[in-house]
C-alpha cells in the first residue's frame, strides 16, 4: 500500500466512523512517518503487532516529552465528540 492508498483507507474509516478523532489524527500522522522513511524502526514493522508495539512505544516517548496537558491537547485525548 502506497501513501496515498493509505491516506485514502484511513479517509474511509474515519467516514465510516470507525475511527475516533484522536485515532485518525495519529493514524495520519504514522503514514506521514512511514513516507519521510527516515524512521528505519517504522519501516521495519511488517506485522500489525509490530505496528501496534511501535505505536505504543511512540505515544509513550511523545507523553515523556510533553506535559500531561500539551499530550491531551495534541492528541484530543479526553475531548467528548
């Protein structure tokens, strides 16, 4: 799947509403990642648990970063619908 295939799937699913608004902003925010292709850890997830790893692993380094209100305001985390 190329990035644009893969901008358009998560287009669907956030049409569809399958996706929350937090998830499809950090869903594009991966298919960004996987295009600069500077994120050899990324590139080499090849399976949707490796995906899945790495996501966690990533939310986990942004929240270290950022303060318990900046990581809820990036993310949405807590805004009702």
């Amino acid at each position: 799947m190329n990035r644009s295939q893969a901008l358009q799937y998560i287009e669907q699913l956030w049409g569809k509403g399958e996706l929350e608004e937090s998830t499809h902003r950090y869903a594009l925010i991966v298919v960004d990642l996987i295009s600069d292709a500077g994120n050899e850890e990324l590139l080499c997830c090849q399976k949707p648990e490796e995906l899945s790893a790495w996501i966690r692993r990533d939310a986990l380094a942004w929240q270290a970063k950022l303060s318990e209100e900046a990581f809820a305001e990036q993310f949405e985390v807590g805004h009702g619908a």
